[in-house]
C-alpha cells in the first residue's frame, strides 16, 4: 500500500487556500497574513493553522476564524482545486500496476473527499483517513494501517510532520520537494510526481527483500552478501535498501569491500592484470577475519580499523563496525562469493546489469576520460575479471537472489531461492 498525504503532495493547496484565508481574515475583521505565511503553515489541521497564522486572535475569533475558513474553502474548491502537474499520471501508474493507494491527511474526510473529487483522482484511492478528534497525524496513519492491514506500507508526504509520522508508525517516507514543507530528513526525496513511480518500484524490491530477510533469519545477526560486477549499482541499491530497512526499525551495519583494497603495488603487481586484480585486488582475508568471522562466533562486533583510502593509497580511512544479535549487516561488493568471506554470509544477493548498460555507467562515472579509453579498458579488464570470477565461483548459482539493476528505476528480481 501506497498512502499519500493530500495537501502539498497531490493537491496545490496554496490556490485555493491563500484565497480563502484572506476571505475569511476579511470576513472576520482580522488581518490578513501574508501568503508566504500560508504557505508555510499548510499541513496543520484547520484549528492549529488559524492558529499559526493569527496570533493575536483568542479562541472565540479563531473557531469563528476556521468555520469561515472551512466554508470558503467549500466553495472554492469546486472550482479551484488543482494537482500538481504530472499527478494524475502518477497515480494512473501506480494504481494501474495493482498497487492499493490510501490517503492520509490532516484535513477533515469531507474536505480530502471534495479535494478528490474536483480534481478527478478519487477513484484511485480505497482507503481515506483524515483529521478528527484532535489526534496527530502519527495517531491518524496509525489508525489507517490497522484498518487496512497490509502487507507493506510507504508514505509520500512534503513537511517534516510526515517523516515523523512515517517513522513513528516504522514506515519508509518519499518526501517531494515540490510541496510546502521541507524533506530533508526523508528516506527518499521525490523531485516531482513523476519521481515518485521509480521510488515505489524499488521500494516494492526492497519491501521482498525485508520479508526475506525475516524468514531466513536465525538467532543473532544476519549477514548478507550483495555482490555484481563493477557499475551494476551496488552501492546506490545498498543505499535505498538500508534506508528501507532502517525506517522499518531495523539496526543497521554496512561493510564495503572497496574498503579493503590493497594497496597499489600489490593490486598491480604479475603480468596479468585480470589475474592480479582477482588475486590482489581486495584483502578479503582481513575482511573475513576482523569482521565477519567475530560476528558469526561472537554474534556481535565493536571494532575499528584503518583502511585504505584510494586516492592517496594511505592507510588513513578510518572505519568503525558496530554490530549487535538484532542487526542486519549488509556486506557490499564485487567478487564476494568466494573465500573466505563467501562461507561467512547466510545469505547471498545477485545485483546485475546487461553488459551495454555497465559500460554506459562506466563511462557516465568517468567522464573526465574519453569514452573510447573507459569502454576499452572496462572490456579489457572488468568484464573479463567479472568472466572468470563467474567460471570459477558461478555466482549467480550460488545466490539466494538475483536481481535486474539494469534500470536504476525498475531493479526485478529475477529469482529468489
């Protein structure tokens, strides 16, 4: 299920509302505040907004306030309400490819039905919660999850009080940025409504991903190998799913192999530059022996180290591990299925890419260096070493789950087993 907040994430609720509040303003002999004002305080239930924008009022003239509030906006929007561009098409997607859609809202249900009703979008949504009785918007997403019960759950929201319900109620939160509010501290931020679909598609992933992880789950931490060739997205997948996992309560521990690198005389080191970067590349024997062989025997981990940073080929990357029974460590990297970290993962994830698509990123990553030169040595070296690792360890046959990151906005998984 998919539940949206209505004001400032469907609904451009600044053309009805700023006309309304300075009717109402007028109607009650009080001054009008400014527009930007408005703006700013969209999102509060009625009582909590008239509050915010007249401060001087008593409670008297803002009950008196929010019903000529409530009643102008009855007859503007008819007339007046209006998506954000590209909204409808949005839901159209969504609704369209099976997904349940609810909304959630600080205004009152007769105010969301008539919202959704002007602007023609009501039939996407089954399920409508709205403001009553003075509880939080928390309080309110709270109670539509336990009407509906679903399976998995996401918020798209545009102000911090989203989030905070999102994260109360253990939900990832899709802020967008072209509402009222601001998404800095959201799982995942939405540039406009059409940004919204490609967000969902992978939540949908990162959702089976979870359900999966609970079901393999044994006593203490579960540790899990998410490995592909060089530019099959490991790391920005990694990123949303650990932002997935995280707002659904779980505790978190990323590991990076490219973090363990060698250093470059021995990364380089034989005639066979293939050879050397399969044998040299990644110093998996610390990895597996500071890290991983500790959380499989020990169930737990509290240690630094000091790696290699790249760009200076030093030992000056600080990095500290904390893992805990209760957390999901996620072992990000290429040729991990192999020892000795491979015995040490309980479960095993595929991120693959078509070959075209590997060395269109590659290129996109290096775009200081002429495309010819990047697509060459990307042939010569990655796409080789990525053959034979894949002759001698069959990754793909090895993993619990295979998944098509060839378009960063649709990952499929192709099994799981």
């Amino acid at each position: 299920m998919v539940v949206f907040d209505l004001d400032g994430t469907l609904h451009r609720t600044d053309r009805v509302l700023t006309t309304a509040v300075r009717d109402a303003a007028d109607a009650c002999g009080q001054p009008r505040p400014a527009d930007d004002a408005v703006r700013a305080a969209l999102g509060l239930p009625t009582l909590a907004f008239c509050t915010e924008l007249f401060p001087a009022a008593d409670g008297a003239a803002l009950q008196q306030l929010a019903a000529a509030l409530r009643a102008r906006e009855r007859r503007l929007i008819p007339r007046e309400a209006e998506l954000f561009a590209g909204t409808a098409a949005m839901l159209s997607t969504l609704s369209g490819a099976g997904l349940e859609l609810a909304i959630c809202s600080n205004g009152s249900e007769q105010y969301v039905s008539a919202v959704l009703r002007a602007t023609r979008i009501a039939q996407h949504f089954r399920l409508i919660e709205g403001h009553r009785d003075n509880r939080s918007k928390r309080q309110a997403l709270a109670a539509l999850l336990a009407r509906a019960r679903p399976l998995d759950a996401l918020f798209v929201g545009d102000t911090r009080h989203d989030w905070q319900a999102a994260r109360d109620n253990c939900l990832p939160c899709i802020s967008v940025r072209y509402g009222y509010g601001s998404p800095a501290a959201a799982d995942f931020c939405a540039e406009s409504p059409a940004d919204v679909v490609p967000h969902v598609r992978r939540w949908q992933v990162f959702a089976q991903l979870e359900r999966l992880f609970g079901e393999r789950r044994r006593s203490g931490p579960l540790v899990i190998g998410l490995s592909g060739p060089d530019a099959a997205g490991k790391t920005r997948f990694t990123q949303g799913l650990t932002a997935h996992l995280a707002a659904r309560g779980h505790s978190m521990t990323v590991i990076h192999v490219d973090d363990f690198h060698n250093p470059r005389e021995l990364r380089y080191q034989g005639h066979d530059e293939v050879e050397s970067y399969l044998s040299h590349a990644f110093n998996l024997e610390l990895l597996a022996g500071t890290l991983l062989t500790p959380i499989r025997e020990q169930g737990r981990l509290d240690h630094s180290l000091t790696l290699l940073d790249l760009s200076t080929d030093q030992f000056t990357r600080q990095r500290h591990y904390t893992v805990t029974p209760d957390s999901i460590v996620i072992v990000e990297g290429t040729l991990l299925f192999r020892p000795p970290t491979d015995e040490l993962l309980e479960l095993r994830i595929v991120l693959d890419a078509s070959e075209p698509e590997i060395l269109r990123r590659a290129v996109a990553r290096h775009s200081d260096q002429p495309a010819t030169a990047v697509t060459e040595r990307y042939r010569q070296k990655y796409l080789e070493v990525q053959r034979r690792y894949t002759l001698h360890h069959r990754p793909r046959e090895r993993a619990d789950v295979v998944i098509d990151n060839s378009d960063f906005d649709a990952p499929q998984i192709i099994r799981i087993s």
